[in-house]
C-alpha cells in the first residue's frame, strides 16, 4: 500500500467504497478494519454508514473503545473518520448557546471580536484566544487577545500574509474549524489501495495533520495544541479566532461544531455592524458633500465657493491642504507646495485618477519635485480642471508580532524563532487615504455634473451679445431683496443716446460691436460686488449694494467717463454718450431710476439725474 498523507493520532480513518463497502483507503493505526467489508462487520457500523448524513457525530463501539463518527458525504471513496472519546473532555456543550445569546447581543462592531474571543476562551479553557482580521494586502492584525495573566500580550499586533500562505487559506474557507491537538504528535499515515491516478483528498477531515513547518511555527510560539475556527464572507477569509494551549488538549466533535456555529454568527453579524457603519457613513458622507456643493451656487467663483468659506474641500478628504484648477484659475487651502511644482509632479504621475500613499518609494521623481509630500489624491475633473489633495509624509511605527528581519529565522522558509512583539519605522508615507479616496472621486463626479449644470444655468441668466447680465437675472436678484436691502440699494439706469442713428448710419453690425464695447467697459467700471446688466436694446442697468448716494453717484459718474471715450468699430472711430439715472432705496427702484434717465435725456444727454 502507497502512503497518500498523515493524520493526527487520536482516531483513525477508513475510506470505503460505497457500492461494495470494501474499505480502500485506511489510516495505519486501524489494521483492525483493513481488508474487510463494513456493512458485513457490524450491524451498528452499517447503520451509520446509512444514517450519518442526520447524526453528526454517531458514537460507536470498537473494540470496546467509545469514538465519535464522521461519515463525510460525497467524498469518493467514502472518508469516515473515528475520534476517540476521552472522559475529561465531555466539556458542557450548552455553553455554547448563552455565549451565541450574548454575542448576538452585542451592536459595537469593535466590542464584538473582544467578546467572542472572552466567550470562547470561558467555553473551550484554553490560555489563550486571539481574533484576527486580515487586511486588503493578505497581512493580519489581532484585533482581540484573551490570555492568561502570565502569557505576554499580542493585541494590537500584525503579522505578515506569508504566516497563513494561499493554500492554508484555502483549506480554512473549506473546513470551517481545525485542530491541532498536540505538535509533538508524530500522526500516522494514510494508506490505500487505490491507483495512481485516484488521489484523496484530505482536505475535509478533522484529523487531517499540520505541515512539519507549521508545527515548528507553533512550537516556537509556546502553543501544544490549537483549534481555529474560519471567519468566512461570501467565500472569502476576513479573519481567524485561533484558540492556543501550552499543554496538548483536545475538544469533542459536538463542541466543535457549536463553535463553528458561533462563528458563523460572529462573522454574520460583523457583516450587518459593517453595513451599518457604512451607511452611517455613506450619509455623513452625503451631507459633506452637499454642503461643499451648496456653497457652489452661492458664489460667484467656482474655485473660491471649493477653497473659503464655512465648507471646503477639506471638508471632503482629511489632509494637509488641497489644491484646484478651474479654468486655469488656482485655488489653494491648507498647507501646499508650490502649484506649479505640485502641478509639475501630477503630469508625472500620467493621465487620470490617482491616491498615491509612498510617493517617495513609487514615484522618487515626482516626489523630487514637492519634498515632504508622501501622499497624493489626484482628482481630475475636466480638460486641465483637477483637485489635488496632499498629505505630508508621516512616520510610522507598525508593530509586528515577531521580529521579521531574516535573523530571526533559521533560514529564508523556516518559521520565526522569536514571537515578541517587534516595531518597525515605516518612512516615505503618509497616513492612507482609504475611503476617503473614494469620497474624493465622487466629488469628482458630482462636482462635474454641478459645474455643468453652474454653466447651463449662468447661460440662461447672460445676455448672448455682451455677456452681461439679463433681465432674468435682474428679476431674481429682485426677487431675493429684502426690504432692508432696498434701502441700501442703489440702482444706475443707463441708455446710449441716439443709438438708433448709429445703427441707421453704420449698419447693426457697428451698432453690435458698439454695445459689446460698452459691456466690456462697464464691467471694467465697476466694483467686483456690483452687477452690470443689460435690459435689452440700448439699455443697462448697475446694481449697487450697500451703498449710499454719494457712493452710488461716483460710481455712475465713473461709468459714463469710461464709456465716453471714442469707440473703434468696424474700422470706424465713434463718440457715444450715454445717459443715466440714479436712484437709492425704494421697492419701485428700477422704475424710478428708469424715470430718472429721461429727465437726464431731456436735460441734454450724456449726464447722470438723480
């Protein structure tokens, strides 16, 4: 017979050939049973060949020995395994029940691994019961520590994703629980009369033994004996809680799979917290976003609306400082290198999205060009329009259970020697952006879609000829006014004198370009807070909040200086006037002040009535 693998010595193992009951497949510790046929043997064990499907496990009688039997189905052959029952371990298996009660009880997802490992350290008496989460990269972190008083402290610590390679985690998300009962056991081989070509697969049985590697990585930590138990979601590993023992110890089948039921609950009702954290923060995250989006209606610049105020982008992202580029403006707040230097780093990175965490280590020449900078959150928004965020580089100190350096190890495959809690200075990075890049990215996005619809809305309020202003516009800006700002409210009313000979004479072409020049020096006239409208026609209109007459009258007086001066058009040199109206305070402004520009027409023109 071939050896095809080994098991743990305490129970053996039969692989029976369904259709004829002939045993093929046997640990070497069960000579007993090697050659015979099963359901001939004994009426007990033909029943539970027939019935295990219902009754996991079903005691037995060999030999006069008590064991517990496993018939795994759909294994080919049929692999049954026979754990033998040791008085001392009859451990109460109800006690698994109140520990499912309480855990399920509890609604902090960080209070939840602390007390599944307390619960499962009360159940099983083992010295010690760690939790462990696994991280995107396939490295772990022990999240809750249970131990004995004397036993040193893990909590907190990482360790590398080699600890636990592809394969083991296979095997993890397969059997939901595993155990290791003693690593001085030398196990015993599983022999078969099968072919070549009929491999058997291990994989699922309780007795299956550890790897000579793992068993020395064990021994080096001061762990006799294990049993793990898989934190499985949507068929992947999240994590481990691994029960450890000084001394060899076992656990009978029954509680294991109370234990494996536990489990299950623990990683169910993570999944659930998780999800409501995430929702917690999918809102939190929404109101962000809104309130930075908001003030972008309510500013006149874009970029400014992004980087002052009660919101900002740094609202949005967590970091040092951000910088924007809205059509070719910039726009900075917090702490930043040079734009242009910063700039000059992004074109490195290339084309699109990025969150960079080591620019140092996977960038050294962008990183040459903004020192200090470790961590880039690249957001482009349109054409040369982007959002960068930057975050300095920081520190940090990771605390490794073991000390991971090639000393502590006999060679580059074999386990660690030492367990003891080993720090390392991580340098050229900076804090991780994690889901706040996301954040960032649909910023991006709406921010787009705002600025789009910014711009179908301005152009809806802009007079096509001259960019100013029109008369929608001016009725909403009426239309929000309370009447306190009435009273501090001037309004300019303007009307080009004779405009009608200009087109008569020059053609509606000059008379165009006429009227887009007098725009262009109108807006040039006037304070930023001020807004130039255009009526329609020949006629403007200046709104000038928070001002007082003499205020208001030299700002008119300004305007019709500028607009005076001779106008190039169509390669012609013409002299306009215009003529004004001024009025401050009143609900019935505009119409006062449009009273007020026909006395000054009457009055001869190019002057200003009040």
């Amino acid at each position: 017979m071939r050896a095809i693998g080994r098991l743990q010595s305490y129970g053996f193992l039969l692989g029976v050939d369904e259709e004829t009951g002939t045993v093929t497949v046997a640990s070497a510790n069960a000579e007993h049973y090697l050659g015979r046929t099963l359901r001939d043997e004994s009426d007990r064990l033909g029943w539970i060949l027939d019935h295990a499907s219902a009754v996991d496990p079903v005691r037995a009688e060999v030999d006069g020995k008590t064991v517990e039997v496993i018939v795994h189905r759909g294994t080919s052959p049929l692999l049954v395994e026979c754990e033998f029952v040791v008085d001392d371990l009859e451990y109460a298996r109800t006690a698994a029940v109140g520990a499912i009660e309480r855990v399920a009880a509890v609604d902090d997802i960080d209070e939840l691994p602390l007390v599944a490992a307390r619960e499962i350290k009360a159940i099983t008496g083992f010295d010690r019961v760690m939790f462990y989460d696994f991280h995107a990269d396939g490295h772990g972190q022990i999240v809750a520590d249970e131990r004995e008083p004397d036993m040193v402290p893990y909590f907190g610590l990482h360790f590398p994703a080699s600890d636990i390679p592809s394969q083991a985690r296979a095997l993890y998300v397969e059997k939901r629980s595993r155990v290791i009962a003693d690593t001085d056991d030398p196990g015993v081989d599983v022999l078969t009369l099968l072919p070549e070509e009929r491999p058997v697969d291990l994989g699922p049985t309780e007795l299956r033994a550890s790897s000579p590697h793992h068993l020395v990585f064990m021994r080096n930590m001061g762990q006799a004996a294990t049993l793990s138990l898989s934190l499985v979601e949507d068929g992947k590993l999240v994590g481990l809680i691994t029960c450890a023992h000084r001394t060899p110890r076992r656990l009978p089948v029954l509680l294991r799979r109370a234990l494996e039921v536990l489990a299950a609950q623990v990683t169910a009702q993570r999944t659930l917290l998780q999800r409501v954290r995430t929702l917690q923060r999918r809102i939190d995250t929404q109101e962000r976003l809104s309130g930075v989006l908001a003030a972008l209606f309510e500013r006149a610049d874009a970029g400014e609306a992004l980087t002052t105020g009660e919101h900002t982008l740094l609202d949005i992202v967590p970091a040092d400082g951000v910088v924007v580029r809205l059509s070719g403006e910039v726009h900075t707040v917090g702490l930043v290198p040079p734009p242009a230097s910063l700039f000059r780093a992004v074109g490195l990175l290339g084309d699109g999205r990025h969150a960079v965490e080591a620019l140092p280590l996977q960038h050294p020449e962008a990183a040459a060009a903004i020192p200090g900078i470790a961590g880039l959150l690249v957001v482009p928004l349109d054409r040369d329009d982007v959002i960068v965020f930057v975050r300095n580089e920081v520190v940090q100190t990771v605390e490794w259970l073991g000390d991971q350096r090639p000393e502590n190890r006999e060679h580059a495959l074999s386990p660690r020697r030492s367990f003891s809690a080993w720090s390392e200075s991580v340098a050229g990075h900076s804090l991780p952006w994690g889901t706040h890049a996301q954040d960032a990215f649909e910023f991006g996005d709406r921010l787009r879609s705002a600025l789009a619809s910014r711009e179908q809305a301005e152009l809806a309020l802009r007079d096509p000829l001259t960019g100013l202003y029109n008369r929608r516009f001016l009725e909403q800006l009426l239309s929000t006014m309370s009447a306190e700002d009435y009273d501090t409210t001037s309004v300019i009313f303007l009307d080009v004198d004779d405009f009608k000979g200009i087109n008569d004479t020059h053609g509606h072409a000059t008379g165009d370009t006429v009227l887009r020049v007098l725009a262009q020096r109108l807006r040039g006239s006037v304070r930023d807070e001020d807004r130039v409208i255009r009526l329609g026609g020949d006629e403007f209109l200046i709104v000038c909040a928070e001002t007082d007459v003499a205020e208001a009258r030299g700002i008119a007086e300004r305007a019709l200086a500028t607009v005076a001066r001779p106008i190039r058009a169509e390669g012609e040199t013409l002299s306009v006037r215009v003529s004004g109206g001024l009025v401050t305070g009143g609900t019935d402004i505009v119409t006062s002040a449009d009273a007020a520009m026909y006395r000054a027409k009457k009055a001869g023109g190019g002057r200003i009535s009040l």
